[in-house]
C-alpha cells in the first residue's frame, strides 16, 4: 500500500472518529494524556497491518499508545484499547 493511499484513509477514519466523539465526548475520558491514537479498522486489513508497525514502533519508544478500532463506514460505536501507559 502506497503511503499516501495510508494517509488519506487514515484521514478519512480520522474524520469518523472526530464525529463519533463529538456525539459521545466521554470517550476522550478513556485517552491517557499525551496518548498517541492508533486506528486499526477490522474491515481494511492492509491498513491495519501498516498502522499496527505504527503502534508498534511508538510503543517500543515509550510513548502512551491507544488503538481505536474504527471501520468505515461509520460503526455504530469504535472499541477502544489502551496498550500502553
């Protein structure tokens, strides 16, 4: 996967995420400060795989990781998982 395909369907589960918190703002109270966000969306493996070495090379440097499981189109709610602090 080429690595603007990678930016643009993370902006796109970027946007879907941002509209999902504007209707359920509890969800940022889940987000660690200084938490870096992940998207993982089951529904597109190739990007899962490509934003996971993300997750990965992020938390082998220390960094709070989240990984939010979002799919397009919009899910009726993402899951959100803390894998590290």
């Amino acid at each position: 996967m080429e690595e603007t395909e990678i930016v643009k369907k993370n902006l796109d589960l970027h946007a879907e995420w941002m509209r999902y918190v504007f209707e359920q703002p509890d969800a940022l109270d889940q987000i660690p400060e200084g938490a870096q966000l992940v998207f993982l969306p089951d529904n597109d493996p190739e990007l899962s795989k490509e934003n996971q070495k993300t997750a990965d090379k992020l938390k082998s440097k220390g960094a709070p990781v989240m990984i939010i499981h979002l799919d397009l189109p919009k899910p009726p709610e993402p899951r959100i998982e803390l894998i590290s602090a």
